[in-house]
C-alpha cells in the first residue's frame, strides 16, 4: 500500500456575518475553492450536553434556526463539538458552493 495522504490545506476565511438573528453566513476557501460556512446558535442542558437552538422570542425565526438544525442532524447524527463567539455558543457546517 502506497503511503497516506497528508496535507496541511491552504484556509482563508471571509468575515462571517450574521445574516438573521441566531445564524451567521461566511465564506471558507480551501486551496481557493469557495466554501460555504454556515454558524447555527445552540444553547448546550449543562447536566445532557444536548443541544437545543434557544428561543429569543420570535417563533419563526426560531422554527427557521431549528429546521437548520435538524437538517443537519438528518446529516451528521450526534452531538456536535460547538464553537464559541462573544459568548455565544454556534455549531458550524461547511459545504462546497455549487459550479
């Protein structure tokens, strides 16, 4: 067997934004092909570590963020390791723009 793969990946990231309240939209490029990179707001049961996209007081909005979230889920089954701005707690998503 040849030997594996190892690459250290050239990574720039446009200022990510957010775009509605509780989800944030950026640009990653990977050897500078565009990514998208989308950031959800999670709040985490500090006793369960389940993650749940809080309710600020707008029901649609809220509907829209968890529709987001769960489509994730349908993707990547679990608990995801979050990231944390301004004190705010996100899970992210990259995926490949379209030709």
């Amino acid at each position: 067997m040849d030997k594996a793969l190892q690459i250290v990946p050239s990574l720039s990231v446009k200022p990510v934004r957010e775009v509605e309240p509780g989800y944030l939209l950026g640009t990653l490029f990977i050897e500078g092909v565009e990514h998208h990179l989308e950031l959800i707001e999670v709040v985490e049961d500090s006793q369960t570590g389940e993650q749940q996209v809080p309710d600020h007081g707008d029901f649609e909005q809220w509907a829209l963020n968890q529709q987001r979230y769960e489509e994730m889920q349908a993707a990547y089954d679990g608990i995801y390791y979050p990231v944390r701005f301004d004190g705010r707690t996100f899970v992210c998503r990259v995926h490949p723009y379209c030709k």
